[in-house]
C-alpha cells in the first residue's frame, strides 16, 4: 500500500474523498522519501477509532504506519528446503495508535488494520493523504441496499419532523475502514454535480434492503456481491437503524449465501406462500443456483456465505439465554442454602467464643479450634455466585451488632473498674504526699535535737 499510494488510482468509486490530487501525491512521495524509517514506518497523523477487548470504540490517534509479511504468507517449496512468499497473501498493515492524543496518552500500542479493529476517521496530515486514500479504497466492497438517510442539516430536531427529510437511495459501495457507504447521487446532488455521496454508518443511517444482484460487482468481476454479511453485521451490532418493513417485490428468494445445503448435496426447498421474511434474510432478485463469492479479497474471511440467518441467530440467542437463566438459577439456590449453613456455623462459632472468652471454659475453646481446622473452605460461596458474598456480609454485620450488645456489658464493667483504679491511684498520690511531709517534719526535729547538743557543748 505504501507504493501503490505513489500513483494514482485507476479503479475507484468517484468521489473527491478517495482521490488524490497531483499536489498530494508529490507531497506523499517526498514524504516517503524524507520520513520513512530503515524498518518501514511512516510517520502519519490520522484520527481512528480503536476498538478494545469488549467492543467498545474509543478516538485515537495513528502515529505511523507500516506493513509486515503474515505468517501464512510463507510456503515451503516441495523438497522443504526452501520458503517464498504466497503470492496471494498480501502485506498486512499496522498502525502505531495511541489514545487519545500523544499529549495526553493513556495507552499506546500496535494495532492491526482491519475494520474490526480500528477505523480511519480524518487524515490531519496532508503528506499522507494519498496512503490515507489507498487504505480505504483497498477496504471498499460492493453492495447493493436501500437505505435512507438523514441529511446533517435535519439532524437534532423532532423525530416525526425528522422523518420527512430522510432521502432514500441506493448504496453501492461499502467503505469497510471508514465504515461509510457510497450511494448513487440524488437529483438535488446532481444538479450540484456530485457523482455519488458518502453518509457514515451511524443511527442517521437506516437499511431497508438488501439486494442480490450488484450491477458494479457484475460488470466489474461478473461476481454477485450484495453484501449480506455486511448488511447483517452492521444491524446485529446496532450500528445503524433498519427498518424490518421490507418493500415489495411479490417474490422474495434467499441468496446462494443463504441456502444451507442438506444430506444429498442440493440445496434446501424453500416453503411456498409463506410470509415476506425480513430483509435481513430476504434478498430479492438472486439467481436460482450458483454459488456465493465474495469481491474482496483482502478480508476473505468475511464471506457471507458464513454468516447464519437472523431467525438461527436469534434462536440461538434465546437457547443461550434460557441455559444460563437454568443455570443461574441453580447455582443460586445451592448458594442460598449454603448462605444459611454458614450463617449457622458462624452463631455457633461466636456462641461458642463468648463462652470461652467470657465464661472460661477451656473446653469450649478447645471446640472451636477444632472446628476451624475442619472448615477446610470447600464450600464457599463466594465460588458459587457473588451476589451470595454481600449477602453473607449483611448477615455477618448483623451477627457483630448482636455481639456489640454483649461486649457493652462487659466494657461498662471494665469501665468502673478503671475509675476504681483512677480512685486508688489519687488515694495513692495523697499517701505519698503525707509521706512526704512526714518526711520533712522527722529531718525537722533532728536539725533541732543537733542544735541543742552543739549548745550545751559550749
């Protein structure tokens, strides 16, 4: 990618977004030139989205981009002795991504570039426009859909006012990467002399259908790419709103992509007179045999011939559920139960130690210390379920106000034996005082009894 951005594209969808300009692809080449490290890497500054291990998208900022040779991508000659590239695997891409800004980071790392993982938002740096360009257009796949959207300048008022500015059109492109689509002009764009427009993937952007046939794909490749996997991706991770009103045609025909073979090899009848599917597993105007192919060949393992129907998808949702709710709901009550016998080990265990603290019975302590050497703590139910653990703790905490109780009595009765010992300290201090002055008077009276010995020597 970093070359084919040199010159410029030959097949594209027409939009000035995707195109470079004479200027850009000689400030491109200079910057190859003058920036690129000894290991590849080009210095870019791109704002991208970044997904992480839960799904989430957080905005990001590419710092450079380079390309490495998969692991796949080496094949063993015949003897074994020898390893060439596969010629149809490609260069994979890398971004060096931080979030959100270099200014502020507060992660750093490599990012595989693939739609699943990162999407390119804005090039902020014009010397890498064309790079920017050739990415996305290396991401475009074509479909085949109705959709509508919202124009940006109704966006933000009353929905129902909102719903007569929404414009329908066709889609022709899908911009994986950008996570746009490219659909036909409308006549109020081509009064304006656009040649197509791109609307990004977001709620403003409803699917009503997905169609078989793509006359681009077909004239292009003679391969039928409608895009159903992509279609079906997009709504079943709420992307974009749909609209499960399909539009007529009378006939509605499943794609060859969605047609499960059965036991003998052909493919699986159809019912007759049956209710208009939804669009996500109707596609109307697809051939009667063949099969599914898909026109991208830098993400193959997103065939839609994988992608199960939405009634299989949403059967399979609610298996789950129903399985984890039994579940659930076992494990719970072994939790409970297991609640009140450590509700009632512990009683007996605080029972036991006030009378051994308290009472003094030597046996008693004995008793509980052998009972902790058996609770070996294969029962825990913090294992089972950690609703359990706050419970648990709630009965505990009613357990030491119970015990507080006691231990009350007991700190009132060492409270008036410390005021006894602060009484018996003070009678203690007025004893040494008179001590003292007892003291005082005794060397007194012999100061006294010497003085009148030294008188009567003389």
């Amino acid at each position: 990618m970093i070359k084919a951005a040199l010159e410029p594209p030959t097949n594209t969808p027409p939009h000035p977004s995707l195109t470079p300009s004479s200027s850009h692809l000689a400030s491109y080449s200079s910057h190859i030139s003058t920036s690129m490290t000894p290991e590849g890497h080009v210095p870019v500054e791109w704002i991208v989205d970044v997904c992480d291990e839960s799904g989430g998208w957080f905005i990001g900022t590419a710092l450079s981009y380079y390309e490495s040779q998969p692991a796949s991508a080496t094949t063993s000659s015949p003897n074994g002795n020898e390893s060439s590239p596969s010629k149809s695997s490609g260069m994979v891409g890398h971004l060096d991504v931080v979030v959100p800004d270099a200014q502020n980071p507060q992660w750093r790392g490599e990012v595989k570039l693939h739609f699943k993982t990162v999407r390119l938002l804005e090039c902020c740096d014009q010397n890498t426009q064309p790079l920017f360009m050739e990415l996305c257009r290396s991401s475009i796949v074509p479909v085949d859909w109705e959709v509508e959207w919202a124009p940006p300048a109704t966006m933000g008022g009353d929905e129902e006012d909102d719903e007569a500015y929404f414009v329908e059109g066709e889609a022709s492109w899908l911009v994986r990467l950008m996570n746009a689509i490219i659909c036909n002009p409308t006549p109020e764009d081509e009064e304006e002399g656009q040649e197509c427009v791109v609307v990004p993937c977001d709620p403003n952007l409803r699917l009503l259908r997905c169609n078989a046939g793509n006359s681009h794909a077909l004239a292009s490749t003679g391969k039928n790419c409608s895009g159903v996997g992509d279609f079906e991706r997009l709504v079943m991770e709420g992307v974009v709103d749909w609209s499960g009103e399909a539009p007529a045609p009378e006939v509605y025909r499943k794609s060859p992509a969605r047609r499960r073979s059965n036991s003998n090899g052909g493919a699986a009848p159809q019912q007759q007179g049956s209710a208009p599917p939804p669009p996500l597993e109707a596609v109307s105007g697809s051939p009667t045999s063949g099969n599914y192919e898909s026109d991208s060949n830098q993400y193959p393992e997103e065939d839609d011939a994988f992608s199960p129907p939405l009634s299989q998808l949403r059967e399979s949702h609610l298996t789950a559920l129903t399985n984890l709710y039994l579940d659930m709901r076992e494990c719970m009550g072994h939790a409970l139960q297991e609640r009140e016998r450590r509700v009632q080990q512990r009683k007996e265990m605080i029972g036991t130690l006030v009378e051994y603290v308290f009472g003094g019975e030597l046996g008693r302590g004995v008793e509980l210390m052998e009972a902790l050497e058996d609770d070996d703590g294969s029962h825990d139910p913090t294992k089972e379920s950690m609703v359990t653990v706050s419970q648990i703790s709630k009965a505990l905490n009613s357990l030491r106000q119970e015990a507080d109780v006691i231990f009350t009595d007991k700190q009132v009765r060492i409270e008036g034996v410390k005021n006894e010992i602060k009484r018996m300290r003070g009678r203690l201090r007025d004893l040494k005082a008179k001590e003292e002055d007892l003291l005082e008077d005794l060397e007194a009276e012999d100061d006294d009894d010497d003085d009148d010995d030294d008188s009567r020597e003389m």
